[in-house]
C-alpha cells in the first residue's frame, strides 16, 4: 500500500515562504498523479495544487497561481509544494494525496484520489 507523509509545516509571517514535501513509501510516486490540499477549521477540503504522473502537467487553484509550485523527484519518490508570498487565508492544514493514474491527468477534486497523508500544519500570521 502507497504511504504518504507530509513534512515541512510551520508558522510564517505574511510575504514568507515555505516548502512542503510529501515523501511516499510503498509504491513510486511515478505512476501516481499527486495532489496538494489544504483544509482550514470550518472549511470544505480545497484543493490546492496537482501533478501528472510524470510530472509534466500541473495545475493550481487560482488563489495560488503565481505563489505556489509543484514538483515531482521520482528519485526520491518525493512531491513538493513551494510557498511563496504566504498570506493569512492560506493557513490551514495541508494534505497530499495520491491516485494511479496511467495517463497525464491531474486532478483537483478530493474524490478522484485514494490514498492520503495525515497532514502539516501552515500557520501564516503578523
């Protein structure tokens, strides 16, 4: 079974940046699309940012276009999410998830993906 683990979670003060990474286990990340989500208290689930299984396609919400870059080292079976110009609206807890996909899909709705990290915690504040 493909694990998830997310890392790289902090507090920052508004203008910071930050960088997420999701390190996988079981499986290479290779024939997984993979995405980022973020889910504040009281809030749906969102998602954040996707990339292809050979990380060629990605795609971000467009709160994040501009701030936000996704990547993929299949070497490390590793998936990053690189924070920049962090605002307030951006804490939240932050989520990777991985689906098989054997094409160069990517996908930002939750219910396309099966296997899911437990989360880090982004905290942007003054």
């Amino acid at each position: 079974q493909l694990r998830l683990v997310e890392s790289g979670g902090g507090a920052v003060q508004p203008g910071g940046s930050l960088t997420l990474s999701c390190v996988a286990s079981g499986y290479s990340l290779g024939d997984y699309c993979v995405g980022w989500f973020r889910q504040a208290p009281g809030q749906v689930r969102e998602g954040v940012s996707s990339i292809s299984r050979n990380g060629r396609v990605t795609e971000y919400v467009d709160s994040v276009k501009g701030r936000f870059t996704i990547s993929k080292d299949v070497a490390k079976n590793t998936v990053y999410l690189q924070m920049s110009n962090l605002a307030p609206e951006d804490t939240a807890t932050y989520y990777c998830a991985a689906t098989l996909e054997p094409d160069s899909r990517t996908f930002l709705a939750a219910k396309y993906y099966n296997y899911w990290g437990q989360g880090t915690q982004v905290t942007v504040s003054s």
